[in-house]
C-alpha cells in the first residue's frame, strides 16, 4: 500500500461521520482535514427547560511523509496544536475538543517515534468548567505496519490499524473447519 493509497483510504473512513477537506500542493505534507461537530442537549417538558447542552468537536490532521524525522514531526505537531488552539472556542457549553495528529509515512526515525510517543498536550479551560483540549498523536509506518501513539491517542491507532492493516480472516465452511 502506498502513502496516497493510504490517505485515500483513512478519507473514506473519516468521511463517513466527518468533514473532510483535501489540501492542495502548497499545503504538504498536511494532506488532509477533518472535522467533526456534536452537539448534545437534554430539556424537560420543553425545549426551553433545558437541564444542560453540551458542544464536543474533534479536529483531525493527516500527514503523508516519505521519511519521519524529530524537526517534520516538531513542525507538524506544532501545524497541528496551532491550526486547532485557532479553533477553540471554550464556552459554558464547550465539553471538550480532540485535536488529532496522524503521520502516515515510509519509514521513521526513532527519535521522531520517541518525540511522538511523549507528546502530552493537554488543557483545561477555566478549570475544565468551559471544558478541556486534549492533543492526540498516531503514526502508522506502512512497509513495517506498525502504528505508535501517544498515552491518548488509543482510538486513532484502532482507526489506523482497522482501516490500514486489517487482513479479514477466511471464512471456512463447516466442513473446513473440522479439519
């Protein structure tokens, strides 16, 4: 599989709940932008009585890059912090924003995974009572099909791993499987 392959492929993934915007040549190596929106709310009788409404977004980043190394991963990741700290708008109903990172790339340097693995950006807005941010980061070296995260990044290495790795097993008939 190759790295445009793959970005094709994480799109069709992301499309189906997200927003998806592909970024030109000027852009690289952001490849791609997504973003998601929810909005929860719960009222009483009316929808004038609302007991409480809560925002939740979550703005994911796609890096291709032929080789990882520890100043395009600190470039990106700061790409990445910026664009979504830009869109953050901490509120009473704000619950919490998930800015995402994902590198998919060739091959890595290992100070770039270290560098990625340590990465622990977090805030708190007003002591989480306008909700939080959370920086998630995730890297998926194709030939090797290996995915590395950081501590909070946990979900997009299933999406990762499920959209990019996955070998569906052989269905057996009764018969086979007996054997």
């Amino acid at each position: 599989m190759t790295r445009e392959d793959a970005v094709q492929r994480l799109c069709e993934i992301y499309q189906s709940t997200f927003d998806v915007q592909l970024c030109g040549e000027d852009e690289l190596p952001l490849a791609a932008q997504m973003d998601f929106y929810a909005y929860s709310s719960k009222y009483v009788l009316s929808k004038k009585a609302k007991l409480w409404e809560a925002n939740s977004f979550e703005y994911v980043y796609l890096f291709s890059v032929p080789h990882l190394t520890k100043e395009i991963y600190d470039a990106c990741e700061k790409l990445a912090y910026d664009k979504g700290m830009a869109r953050v708008k901490p509120g009473p109903n704000h619950m919490y924003t998930y800015i995402t990172a994902l590198f998919v790339c060739d091959s890595c340097d290992e100070e770039a995974r270290k560098a990625l693995k340590r990465c622990r950006l977090y805030k708190s807005f007003r002591m989480s009572y306008w909700g939080w941010m959370d920086f998630h980061t995730a890297l998926a070296v194709l030939p090797e099909e290996s995915v590395s995260t950081n501590r909070s990044g946990h979900s997009a290495a299933q999406v990762l791993n499920r959209g990019l790795f996955h070998k569906q097993k052989k269905k057996l008939f009764r018969k086979e499987r007996a054997l």
